[in-house]
C-alpha cells in the first residue's frame, strides 16, 4: 500500500475543489470518501477503513482483479498502438465478444466509453434508415456528449436540462410499479401491451413529423430510471412497432451488459430469444475500469454506415491493450462463474429483500435480477408516494457503517444494488442484516414520535403495523 | 515477445472484415501492416521487420515507455474506480497540468478521448455564452462524435457528409501558402489580418443570425488540413474579434500539445504570451497511448456550466490509473528533456527538408516546427498544384523501405512528421536520406519519360531542373 496517500484528506478536496470542475459531483458531498485501494468487493479510505461496495458496476469482476490487471501489464509493455494496424487481440477479442450474442449481432466498434458507443449508435441508424428522429425513454440516460443529452430525459428534464429537441420522442417508460400503467390495474401481459403501444403512437408521430423513425434507444433494464425491469414481451412488441416504422432498435447495456443479470450475458435476452436488436452498446463493465466500450450490429448496418465514404478513426478505440483487458474480464466471467454466482447470489438478496418487505412497509417493490436489484421505498403502500428523504437518510447511515448503497429513479426514492459480481455470501449477509437493523431503527424512532403524537392529541394510532416516516423530504436534512 | 502473433496474417485480416466495421480503414489497405510490439519510434512486425515510426503522436515520449508503464501497472493493482471519490492522482495531476498553462486557464475535468473533451467544450461554451453559433476553420477535424462532426469541414464536406449545419460558420483556414489569401501577395503581417478579419465578419454573421457567437474552435496548429501553421498574431486577432462578439476561444491542443512543438508546450502559446484562450482541449499524446484527455478552463467558465445544477459525470474520466499514467508521460517529458530535443530535432529535420527543397523541385513548401513538421508536394512551384499521387507514391516506397510516414491536407499532398518525441539524430538521417533517394528517383524516372517523350516529338526540354510526374493522381496507381 505505498505511496497511495501523498495529501492529507483535506488538502485533497482542497486541490480539487480548486483544479476539478464543479459540475463533477463528489458521492456524500457533505462528507466525501478518499479511497486509497480496493479489492474485490472492498474499497479502502486513507484510514485502512474497509467499505463494502454495493454501487459499483464498473470493476464488475472485482476491484484490481489480478488476471485482469495481469493481461493489462502484459500487453501495455509491449504495444499499444491505434487499430490501423492489424493485431491479433483486436479481431480475437471480437470474434469472442460477437460469438456471445446472436448470429446477426456480428460487426464491432470499439471506442472509449458509453457515450462514444451510443453516439455512434446514433449516426449508424440514421445513416441506415435515412431517418433522424429517435425514440427514447422518460427517465433515461445514455451519455453526457450534446448528442445524447438531446435523447436523455434524466438530463434534458432535470436542472442545466433545455427540453427535448423535437426530433427526440419520449415514451413513458414500462414501470410497472409506479409509471404511467401499473400492476394495480393490469396484468403483466397488458401493461406489455399498454407500454409498447405508447411506442407505436410516437413511430405514427415521428412519421408524421418527418417521414420515419431512425432508433428507438432504451437500456434493456432502465438502470439511473430506478432499476426497473419492464414486463415480459414489451421489448418483443416495441421492436415489432419500431421495424415496421422503417426504424432499428437499440440495446443499451452500458449498465446491465456482461452477465450483471445472471440469466443472460445481455439484459435484452430476459424479453426472449426472438428478441434481438439491430444494435447494441456496451461499456463501464467491459474492462472493467479500463475505458473501453463498444457498438455490435448488423453487418448491413455496419456495410451502409461504410458505404457513405466517411472513415470513422477512434484514436484510442480498439488498442491492444484495452482488447487485452477486455478478454481477460471475459475469461474472469467465465472462468469464476460468474454469471452462475450472480444468479445465485441475486435470487438470494431479492429473497432477503422480500423478506424485508414483510417486516418493513417502508419497502413498497423489490425488483431486478442477478446483481441488478432495486428496492423501491415509499412513504404508503396503497399510494406509492416515493420515499426520498428515507432513501437519502439509509445510505448516508449505511455508509457511516461502512456500506455503500445509492439512490436512483425519478424520485431518488430507489436503493441500487449494483456491486461487482464477486458479492459474496458473507457480503449480502452484511448488507442484509444492517438494511434491516436501520429500517427497524428508523421505525422505532417514528413510532416514538407517533406515540407522543397520539397522547398528546389523544388520537389512537395502531402499533402492529410499523408506520415509515411521513416527513416530507425537505423536512428531513440529510446530506449526502 | 512470448505470445505476440496468435494469428497468420492472413487470418488476422479475414478476421478483422469479418467482425470490425468497415468504416474502420487500415493503414496501407492493399498491403496493411501487423505490428506486434512496439519501442521507442520502432514498430515491428509479425517477422520481426522493424519500422521507424513518423507518424504516432499518440504515444507521445516513445512507445511502451517504461516509466509510463510501470506507472500504469502500479495504480492498476491498487485501485482504478471513478472521480467520485476523492483521488490524490487526480488532484495532483489537475494542479500539475493547470501549472503548466497561463494563470486563468485553472480547472479541469477529465474524459476519455479528444472528441469527448471538445464535446465538453463547446457544452461549456453554450452555457457560458448563451449563444450556440460555433465558427470553426475550413478543413479542422475536431473528433468523431455528431457534435464535432457538425463542426468539422474534413468530415462534413467529404463523402459521407452531410454539409454544415446552419449554426457552423466555416473560416478560410489561415494558410499562407495554399489558403485564400498566400504569400504570394501579401506579407505575413498583412496575411495574419486578412484571414482573421474573414473569422471578424463570421462574428457579424453569427450574431446577425442568431444573436451571438458561442465559440471560435481551432487547433492550434492544423494537422489534417495539412500541417498548417498559422502567421503570426493570427490568433491574437481573432480572440479579439471573437471575444467582442461574445464568444469564447478554443484552442484544440489534441495533436499539437505536450510539447511537440519544442519551443512551448502548448502550440497557442507560439503566438505570443498574451494570447490565451477561454478553453484548451487536449487528447492523443496525453497517456502516451492510454485513453486519457481533458479540458481546461477558466473558474468563470466552470461556475457558470456548474450553476446551471446539471451533473457532469464521465465514468472513466479522471480516474487513478489514467491520471498517474498522464502524470507519468509529464515525468518522461521532463526528465527526458525532450521539449529540448524536439527543438533541436526539429530545426535538424527542417534544415534537412530545406536542404532536399533545394533540390527536389516537387517540395513546394516546408513547413512547422519542433516535431510537427509539413512538406508540401507540388507539381509546379508557380501554380503551387498539388502532388496528390506522388505522396501517396512516396509513403507507400517508404513504408516498403520501413518508415512510416502519411500524408494529409485537402488534397492529400502534405507530408506529414509526426514522430513520438524521442526520434533519434540517426531516424532523422533515415528518414531523409529515404526521402532524398526517393525523390531523386522519381525525378530520374520522371525524365527518362519526358526524354523519351521529347526524342518521339521533338519537344526540348531542359534537363537542367528536375521536373516532377506530371501524370494527375488517377493516372498513378498506388494503393495506399
């Protein structure tokens, strides 16, 4: 551990708050975690103090994992140089990448991250489809370059956001927990049904505006939406829509690609083994922390983007290296089980978190599968009301007990569990039992209040079943 | 050098056009090469051959550097995780990097690419300024993404483009030897004024259109249009201009920072001290290979993209690992001195070119500085006409010869040095040694033809200057 702190905690966020922009936020601003090394499932900070990461989809098999880090070495002493020439580690890798989807996904892009893969993804279904305008979903969010900006409503709705330009359609997105149609009034088949006909009326729409559609882009599970995972054969009938509407379908599984879902390598497999998108992006797990990310497609998509003429150079995309570390998290997923051990893993926290549900109110859905998981937190189960301040207040005290969890969805109001998938038993235990531990405390400590409310009003409040906390969130100051 | 040719050459290519999209071309398509490691400015291939390399400027202080390495190994295995944690790497970076620019220019952030850092910019310029017009120079190329093909005449008045966008105003590129305006007509004095008044009525025309300028964007030296350096305070001019519209400068340093040129270590600052840009954009030679890049910019700028409330995360961006790396590549440019080489390198290679001018008539123009150095083929020094083919001609002799050399330019004619910076006195004889012959027998065989062609007309043509092929570029058959 040499040499891994040269300032002290302070002096750090005082150089950054100097040289960093401010627009790059800090987890837990009030109190930031320095993080000095990490390992597995485990961060360290600058006292030796061990975290167990609960939030990071990136180091997906595990922090600095050593034949990961090996192949890195290796490759980088030797030659890393732009994929104008030939090398071996490139077309090896995309011949092992493409071999894990199907047949028609068979064309790589490699490039540096989410957000150059979705960009991309956009200028090769415009070129193969004529067509400009883009379907997306509300809440959703697919990179931080001006193009997709244009096509995420979890930053064009939100503060700095300008609107949607009016090439972009937003359909609501299929969360059947608290979207525009819920399980409270239809079957899992209809609100399928329901959801994908808001994307054939935005296809008419998109037609009428100007002649065609060119992309409907959605993660195959909406991960910054708050982990919703949308019913059976609603990606089936979207894609069915889209197509007709002369337009491809894109899978970002940015997020939720390499295993995460246990069942499937990619999320979109979950809807089917028809379904099958005409393109898909992928990043943050791919080198496990490495920059490196990619776009599969049809070779007739991949020929009509080359037909125009114009060559596309990514400088750093497609290095040996970064192939090198891209093969080596394959050969971890395969070689640890990953996959099997995320299945296990999550059919047992999304057990352990349904357990919680009977015990806690203050748990309105658990959703996800393998190491994607959601648990959804409201203020009343009858109405949903999402339970922000309480989802801001159990990370902030998981984190002062050396756990880290976050928040996501249109409320905040959604713990995200998304943690590298060597999460052990042991690791879920502790998760588990200290979720449960401050979901009896926060509960204690309301009754308390309700109790001395009750005497003092004279009001009969029944103690059986426990009440969350109904304090709005701006009542609550929890930083974080 | 275990373990480094997996493949017959052969199957590497079948490989790579089966699963990489066809957009993504090769070096020397008829004949491409497979480089299996590289060192210093030496790459070699699957038989061991070894090439001098003129043309990488990516990685920047000599391939497989061992201090950039060893750097890259070390922070791997012990952390690699997101700037959301407080990293001592990045904020000591962030204060080293800013050190080295002019007091204003104070905060960073860091992404992935060039293209993800002029994306970013031209962001920050539009919040800063309110205005969302861009003028750019004729021929730029500013990166891969829709935004910065938007705004790049190399990529959207070529095949496959699609015209500029009515918000791109397009400036003559201030080159004084084949621009709008040249040397033959003007002084330099009076050049630097002429092509920065065309940016000052861009300015009217921006602002009459929509209100105002966002952003002036240029490199500071232009590289694909053909190693174009600009006349002397060209730039202080047009920031002048450009700031009484309202806009803000970019001065794009992806190609030409990091010292290339010798005498500085960022290109704008060859204009002069006072003439400093609102944001610089730096990439390629940043990691020496390692997918690291930044913007930088003033705290104005960064407060008022900040105060708009919208979040800038960039998952890779500003981690541990690409931020010793880039530290790393500062240590070898220091310790190396190889600013001071550069310099003396670079006036050895244009004494030496200025040398071959002499006696090559087909070199037009000599041009750059440091390790950024441009030769300009014409077919005629008078008309200055292009020597399309004979470049192409010249790099494919060169590369069968082991260098590596390429050519750019809206014609294609511009030899282009771009060597890493550790190009040793002894490439420097290579390479012009390689280049003198070449040219000497093109000219020999240029006049066997024309002798021939006089003896068969009775045309007298004087042996006494070399002249060069005079056959147009479709008449010559090179596959490059």
């Amino acid at each position: 551990m040499a040499d891994t702190q040269k300032l002290r905690k302070q002096e750090t966020l005082a150089l950054r708050k100097k040289h960093i922009g401010p627009s790059c936020k800090l987890f837990f601003k009030g109190d930031p975690l320095k993080i000095v090394r990490a390992s597995g499932c485990y961060m360290y900070d600058e006292e030796g103090r061990r975290y167990l990461d609960c939030i990071n989809n990136v180091c997906h098999v595990g922090h600095c994992h050593p034949h990961v880090v090996s192949a890195a070495m290796q490759q980088m002493a030797v030659l890393n140089t732009n994929c104008r020439f030939l090398h071996d580690n490139l077309v090896l890798y995309a011949e092992r990448l493409t071999s894990l989807f199907p047949d028609k996904l068979s064309v790589c892009y490699f490039v540096n991250s989410g957000s150059e893969a979705n960009d991309l993804a956009i200028r090769l279904a415009r070129t193969h489809t004529g067509h400009r305008d883009v379907i997306t979903l509300d809440h959703a969010y697919h990179g931080h370059v001006t193009s997709l900006i244009d096509i995420s409503p979890y930053k064009f709705n939100h503060p700095g956001g300008e609107g949607k330009p009016d090439w972009v359609h937003v359909a609501p997105v299929a969360d059947i927990y608290r979207g525009k149609y819920t399980d409270k009034n239809y079957t899992l088949e209809e609100l399928a049904t329901k959801y994908a006909d808001e994307v054939r009326m935005l296809c008419e729409e998109a037609t009428e505006r100007s002649g065609g559609v060119s992309i409907f882009f959605a993660e195959s599970m909406q991960s910054c939406g708050g982990q919703i995972v949308f019913p059976p054969g609603y990606l089936r009938q979207v894609y069915k829509h889209v197509h007709a509407a002369g337009g491809v379908c894109l899978a970002d599984e940015v997020q939720v690609g390499f295993g995460r879902v246990g069942s499937h390598m990619w999320a979109f497999q979950t809807q089917g083994e028809d379904v099958v998108p005409d393109i898909v992006t992928l990043g943050k797990p791919m080198g496990n922390g490495h920059p490196v990310s990619a776009v599969i497609t049809t070779r007739e998509i991949a020929e009509n983007f080359g037909a125009t003429g114009m060559e596309y150079f990514n400088t750093f995309g497609g290095n040996p290296v970064s192939a090198a570390v891209a093969n080596a998290v394959l050969d971890v997923i395969e070689n640890e089980k990953l996959m099997e051990h995320a299945v296990m893993m999550g059919s047992y926290l999304k057990k352990e978190f349904n357990r919680l549900k009977e015990k806690h109110m203050m748990i309105g859905d658990v959703r996800g599968q393998g190491m994607f998981l959601g648990i959804d937190l409201v203020k009343d189960r009858e109405t949903r009301e999402p339970a922000t301040a309480e989802a801001a207040f159990i990370n902030k005290r998981l984190k002062e007990q050396y756990v880290l969890l976050s928040a996501d969805g249109p409320y905040r109001n959604v713990l995200k569990f998304k943690s590298p998938l060597v999460f052990s038993m042991d690791d879920a235990k502790e998760l588990v039992d200290k979720l449960d531990k401050l979901m009896t405390e926060m509960e204690m400590a309301e009754k308390t209040v309700l109790d001395k409310a009750s005497v003092n009003e004279s009001v009969s409040i029944s103690s059986q079943q426990p009440q969350i906390n109904r304090k709005s969130p701006s009542e609550i100051q929890v930083k974080v």
